[in-house]
C-alpha cells in the first residue's frame, strides 16, 4: 500500500464574511474543503450552496468596490493642487518651486536686458541723427521727433541739381568726418579713407517725349557702381563732374534710386560702468534717393545700422568686466538651467496625465460598459502646462541668444529677436501665476469667467470682425486717397479701432482734403455709422457676454458648478486630503526610493501564517536591506 502524499494546503478568506475555505488535496482518492468560521472549523459541505454563492457575489461586489474607491482616489489625487498634494502625501512641490525660482530669474534676467537694449537702441537713434546731420543737405530739427499730424512733410528733392549738390555735401561731410563732435572714425586699421560706393539704379531704357505723348521704355533695372575715393572726389570737386568723367550719364527719367554707402566706427563710453566697458560699433551709413514714385520728388532718407565689434581696450581704464561678464553668463545659464529643468518637468506631467487618461478611458470601459466623454478627456489635458512649455522654449532660446550678443559673437543686429523671444517668455510666464491664484476662490473666478465666455466671445468676435472688416475695405478705397488716416490698410485699421475706444474722433473728422461735395458727405455718414453700430451696439453686447458669464459663475458658486461624468465620478471621494488614505508606498518618489535603499531599512508588514485553530493572523515586521547599510 503507497504511502499517501503530504497534502498541499490552499487557503482563501472571504472579505465581509469572516469565513476562511481551506482546500485540501489528499492522494487523489478523497477531497475536503473545511470552512474555518468564527467557531471553529466547519465542512463545506455544511454550507448551504446559496450562502456560498452569496459569499463569492460579496466577494466579487467588495472588489469591485475597492477597485472604484482606488481609482476615484487616484483620480482625486490627480486633480489636487500642489498644497493638497503636500497635505496627502507629503510630497514636496517642486514644479511650483521651480515656477516660483523660475520668475525671480528671469525678472531679473530681463531687467537687465532691457536696460541694456534700451540703451543700445536710443544710442543708434542718437547716432542716426548725428549722421543726418552730418550728411543730408538741409536737414531739419522738426523731423527729429515723430510728431501726428506730422509738422513737416518727407524730405524730398525736386531738381537735377539738387540731386548732385546732395551727394556733394554727403561726400563732404565723410571726408571731414574728424571735424564731427562725435567720435567717428574709418573702418581701416589706420584710420585711412575708404572710398564711398555710390550706386545708381536705372531702366534700361526710359524716355519720355511729353509734349507729344510718346515714350521708350524697357522695364529691366541696370544697376551702376562707382568708388568714390577721396583723391579722386579732391580732383573734381564736384560728383556731377566726376560722373561725367566715369562716362555714367544719369537719366532721370529712368532713374528708379541711387544709393551712397560708406561706413563709420565709434566707441560708447556712456555704457562704461563700475563693471561694464565700452561698447565698440561700427555703423554702416546707407543715404537713399528714392524716385521709383515718378512723381517729380525723389524721396531723400538715411539709414544706419549698427553692428558691435570687439573692443580692444585701453591699459589705462582699470575695469572688471571680466566679473561682470561672468556673472551675466552665470545668470544665463541659470536661467536655462531652472527653464530646461520646468520643460521636463511639464512634459513628463503631461505624459502622465496621458497615461492615466488611458487607464481611466480603459476602467470605465470594463467597469461601466460606457466611453468616457470629450469633457471628461480634455480634464487631463492641462493647458497651463502647455503655456509654461512655451514660455519654457522661449526664454531658452532668448537666454542663448542673449548670451551670444553679451558675449559679442554676433555680428549683425539680434537685439530685437532676443527682445522679442525674452519678452514674450516672461509674458507667458506671469501669465502662469494665475494658475496658482486660481486655487482661492476669490481670484479664480476671472480665470472661470474668461473660461466661460470664451466660446460665446470666440462667436461674437467672428460676426464683429466681418463687420469691421467691411468697414476697413471701404475707407481704404474710398477715402485713402484724401485722408491720411487712411493711407493705407493698415492705417485705416488702425484708426477705425482707436474710435472705437474714443481717441482722437475730432481729428478725424476734421482733418479732410475732399474737394467733392459727395466725398465730404459720405465721409460722415461712414464715420457716424460706424461709431454708432460698434460703440453703442457691438462694444455693449461684448460686455453683456461678459457680464452674462460672470453672473452664470456667481450662479455654480451658489448653486454647485455642473460636473461632467469624470467629475461625478471623482466627486464621490470624500476623502479629505490630511485623512492619511492618499499615502501609498507605491507613489514614492525616485529620490525617496533611492535614499530608501542606499541609506535606510524599511520596516515591512509580514503576514505570518494562519492558525488552524483560530481565525486571527499574526504580524511581524521584517527588515529588507539590499545591500544597504542598516541604521
């Protein structure tokens, strides 16, 4: 007779019922399943088969059950704000550390280049002035200061000698530049004279018989250079002269610009400071005659662009730019660092959040037979998060810009980019802050009210801006031609929306050139009706939506804000945030993990063995150090 084999003990325990089945296999020959209750051990076979199917239904409806309230808390916990997190978990905010650290450095960071960047714009402006001065024939004190109604018309010259005599002073004024209170220079290595191009550009053909109506014209353009040296401008003392010695002949009927162009070096000592040098520029001076108009005024403008260059210094100016220099790339740096650190931050919290999407879509499907809707979806599509990534972009790409231009490794003009890339950044970036505002009620209702009104707004826009586009079309074509507020598109768009906002109606009513009756009067029935309808009637109606808004979220704050399925499910949680249930070893942070296993042991629950005697089960703890030095 075979020996019989030890038998293998399974055990299963019912929760809610306080019934422990043990199954028992012997050598095959017999089976028993004895129900261990709450006196004693009793056969399986004493159960009724309703009470035990009861007993899986319980066990089958409490994990259910437990699955839910899992997963409500988790999605609860998703949604929580970085003090409620703190409060449930104990975890340290970080991404709102890293925002708040974020804003100080680059406020500061922008401070500083704006300071700078105002200084090196109002400086080519002061030189650009100087040079008008300098090299433009005539040139007023009037035209140095934009005024509206411009004092002045453009600057212009109307005759063949004009024309020449302008490029006579021009060439006058930079072969005696020394004689400048400015401190300008030429571009050579010696200060030696570099010739001045002057450029000519023509038709081919352009020849106009106006007293009988005939022409010859062959639209090509030839362009015509010439170097002007300084020994060779003494020789002639005059440009038409020396033209005419170059064979260039200058037909003014096909004369469509000319260009004279010549470059300046100068050095800023306004920018020394107690830890700031001079700035070095180099200014490449273009004067311009424009007559591609036909009109019988050619149109005289100068322009310079500044260009900084590396300046060699002066032993006897003791400066510590190289701590100054050091400190700016230093802030750079950090600021990249601190915008890079928020980039990944964000990014790994949209990932996440997408990942739960999926698990929650998932969840609903297996346990509610139903997809989860479009507004419970976009629930974890965090459009903070998407702004503070753009922002993050920016200002790193204004940052390393900004650290090439300090570092003087640019050599055309990136001012305006890196301004463009810095100040857009920094706008999104205290954009940002009202996210954190919008976790007190008293502030997020501008947040909720501009939430709710968007749509509606979005609508209206559309409607108002088909409007207003009708009526920026019509006064371009109708009364551009006699309105300088209506020049152009641009300006006719322009001026239609400062009236609406009530700046300058008078003006534009009075300011008229009309020599038609019809013109003066269709001009004011235009203007009186659009003031009327966007005034009276499209500016109220925007702010009722608004106020229509703002009343429906006074409403929610009363009444309870409408929730969407994701939101009703979520609310059925009422744990509160300090209750201790949200702490879960399994949503440890890596640097808890890490520290965890290299530094420290961690006290484990051991669920000893059951008793067959006694319902109850014994703990104790167990210490698991990996390798680690236990303390």
């Amino acid at each position: 007779m075979s020996e019989p084999r030890e038998r293998n003990v399974g055990r299963k325990m019912y929760p809610e019922s306080n019934i422990l089945v043990k199954h028992s296999w012997s050598n095959g020959s017999e089976s028993e399943d004895e129900v261990a209750g709450e006196n004693g051990l009793l056969n399986e076979n004493e159960i009724s088969p309703s009470h035990h199917r009861a007993t899986i239904t319980d066990h089958l409806t409490y994990n259910v059950t437990f699955a839910e309230e899992k997963m409500r808390r988790k999605l609860k916990f998703f949604f929580m704000n970085p003090i409620e997190k703190w409060q449930a978990k104990r975890r340290f905010p970080y991404k709102f550390a890293v925002q708040v650290i974020k804003i100080i450095l680059v406020t500061v960071q922008l401070c500083l280049f704006a300071h700078r960047n105002y200084m090196h714009v109002n400086y080519a402006w002061d030189n650009r002035l100087a040079f008008s001065h300098l090299f433009l024939k005539e040139w007023d004190t009037l035209r140095e200061v934009p005024a509206y109604p411009p004092a002045t018309g453009p600057m212009a010259i109307y005759t063949q000698d004009d024309f020449y005599s302008t490029i006579d002073y021009a060439l006058d004024g930079y072969y005696n530049v020394s004689n400048a209170i400015g401190s300008y220079s030429y571009i050579t290595e010696d200060n030696s004279v570099v010739p001045v191009v002057l450029c000519l550009y023509q038709y081919k053909e352009g020849i106009v018989f106006g007293f009988n109506e005939s022409y010859v014209f062959d639209k090509e353009i030839v362009e015509t250079c010439l170097n002007i040296t300084y020994n060779f401008y003494n020789e002639f003392n005059a440009s038409k002269n020396l033209l005419s010695e170059q064979k260039i002949s200058v037909n003014f009927s096909a004369l469509v610009s000319a260009h004279l162009k010549f470059s300046l070096k100068t050095i800023n000592l306004r920018a020394a400071g107690p830890m700031t040098p001079p700035d070095c520029y180099k200014f490449d001076v273009n004067i311009e005659f424009d007559n591609r108009d036909f009109d019988g005024q050619m149109l005289l403008s100068l322009d310079a662009e500044p260009k900084r260059l590396q300046c060699k210094g002066d032993v006897r100016y003791i400066t510590n730019s190289r701590i100054e220099s050091i400190l700016r790339t230093l802030l750079n740096l950090l600021v990249i660092f601190i915008c890079s650190l928020s980039l990944s931050l964000c990014s790994r919290a949209i990932y996440r959040a997408q990942l739960l999407k999926f698990e929650t879509i998932s969840f609903f499907k297996k346990t509610y037979g139903k997809i989860l809707s479009f507004e419970g979806r976009l629930e974890f599509l965090n459009f903070w998060y998407l702004m503070i990534i753009v922002n993050d972009l920016l200002i790193i790409f204004g940052s390393a810009m900004k650290e090439q231009i300090e570092q003087k490794q640019y050599n055309s003009d990136y001012w305006n980019l890196c301004s463009i890339f810095l100040g857009t950044g920094n706008l999104f970036v205290w954009f940002g802050v009202l996210r954190y505002l919008g976790f007190f009620k008293t502030y997020n209702v501008v947040i909720l009210t501009l939430k709710k009104a968007a749509p509606k707004l979005a609508r209206f826009l559309l409607c108002a801006i088909l409007i207003y586009a009708g009526f920026t079309f019509c006064g371009w074509l109708i009364l551009g031609p006699y309105h300088i507020k209506f020049r152009s598109l641009a300006t006719t768009s322009e001026c239609l929306f400062s009236i609406i906002n009530g700046d300058d109606m008078f003006a534009t009513f009075t300011i008229t050139s009309f020599k038609s009756t019809m013109l003066w009067w269709y001009f004011r029935i235009y203007l009186y009706t659009f003031i009327s309808l966007f005034i009276y009637v499209i500016l109220s109606l925007f702010i009722s939506v608004i106020m229509d808004a703002y009343d429906t979220i006074k409403i929610y704050y009363r009444d309870g804000f409408p929730k969407n399925d994701l939101q009703t499910f979520i609310a059925a949680c009422t744990d509160e945030a300090s209750s201790g249930l949200y702490k879960d070893d399994s949503d440890r942070s890596d640097l808890t993990e890490l520290l965890d296993r290299f530094c420290c042991c961690r006290k484990r629950i051991f669920y000893g063995s059951f008793s067959e005697s006694n319902t109850e089960f014994t703990t104790k703890p167990e210490q698991t150090c990996e390798g680690a030095i236990c303390i």
